[in-house]
C-alpha cells in the first residue's frame, strides 16, 4: 500500500509541473507530462480493492481537484489561443484591404478582364 501512495505522490509532483508548463505555454512538455502522470496512475489504482481504494481517498480527492485545476488551465490556454487566431485573421483581412487600396493587384486579378482594345 505505501508503494502505491508513493505512486500517487510521484502522480502529484507531475501533475504540477504539467499545471506550471500549461501556465508557461508549453503545450507539448506538458503533454509528455500529462502522459506519464496517467501511466503511473493507472499503475497505482490497477487491482486495488475498494478497501484499499478507500485508504487511498483523500490523495485521489487531492489529484482530482488537482486535474481540475489542470484541466481549467487548459481550457484558459484553448481559449486565449482561439482569440488569437481570430485577432490575426481580422488583421490579415485588413492589410489586405490596405493592399488592395494601394493598387497591389495580383496578376490573376489583371488577367482575368476583358481587354476591350485588342
């Protein structure tokens, strides 16, 4: 049983360095993290019986809260990174009007007029 709440501590100490590197922006460390942070869980709750299961309680109601807390993060992340996106597509339509207005046509766009004088 002490090897297992081991593991779940060992979930723990991951489980915030993967909350700090979503914080930093860093989405792939934190995959890799969130990877190994499920592995162990898995490894740590795989055939416990609901005995044991009920020892181990309170770290389980900590790592949830700690997912929570994650998961959160995450989505903050998701939903910065969506308001970005949709900053730059409304600036790259406006330098494109800029664009436009200043005479810089494309060739295609020349090209595909009638001349009427020859």
């Amino acid at each position: 049983m002490s090897q297992r709440s081991r593991m779940l501590e060992e979930a723990m100490s991951i489980g915030r360095r993967e909350l700090d590197s979503l914080v930093a922006g860093d989405v792939y460390e934190a995959e890799r993290l969130a990877r190994t942070r499920e592995h162990i869980l898995d490894e740590a709750v795989f055939g416990l019986s609901k005995e044991n299961l009920a020892l181990l309680a309170d770290k389980l109601v900590e790592m949830k809260s700690l997912h929570d807390e994650i998961t959160g993060e995450a989505r903050r992340l998701r939903e910065t990174l969506g308001n970005d996106l949709k900053s730059m597509k409304k600036q790259n339509r406006r330098i494109a009007g800029y664009s436009f207005g200043a005479g810089n046509v494309s060739r295609l766009a020349k090209e595909r007029f009638v001349n009427k004088k020859g």
